[in-house]
C-alpha cells in the first residue's frame, strides 16, 4: 500500500445493541476498500456484527488541555449528578 492512500479509523460493534468502538486505523484507497480491510483485519473470527471506517481527515476532535474551557462542568448543579440515588442489589454501577 502506498503511503499516498488515505487512513482510516475502524470502529467496530460486537454485537446489536451495543455501541462502536475503535479498533484501530488501516490505509486504503477508498472507503468500500476500507470496509474490505477492516472486515478481513477485525471480523475474520465472528467478532463483530458492523463495522465503520471513516477517514482519518474528517474526525475533528478536542484535546484533553481544551477540557476547562471547552466542558462546563455544572458542579453547582448537583441534581445533575447521581450521588444521591442508591442502587438496587445487582447493580454495580451506573
């Protein structure tokens, strides 16, 4: 593979109803040539039930020294947080 092909982002599903995580990067010439790769490289066992790709390019993300001024913490608003609730027996956590 060329260096000039584009990469892409792999999140998989593992099963219905749970959510797509990242599994990892891969370089392809397109997207249906990524879903190929993706398919052949993190679902050869059954491990997954749906795949995404997307281009690296197209992710735009904050960074973790952003998280002051970009997050609003609302710590004056402690409804917001569930401290206050116990939860039955059998659940760990919320």
């Amino acid at each position: 593979m060329s260096e000039l092909s584009p990469l892409f982002e792999v999140f998989l599903r593992g099963r219905r109803g749970l959510d797509h995580i990242h599994v990892g990067s891969l370089h392809a010439h397109d997207a249906g040539q990524a879903l190929e790769y993706a398919r052949d490289t993190y679902i050869r066992r059954s491990e997954g039930v749906s795949i995404w790709v997307v281009e690296s390019k197209d992710i735009h993300a904050s960074q973790e020294s952003d998280v002051a001024s970009f997050y609003d913490p609302m710590d004056d608003k402690a409804y917001r947080h569930a401290t206050h609730y116990t939860l039955p027996d059998g659940v760990d956590n919320m």
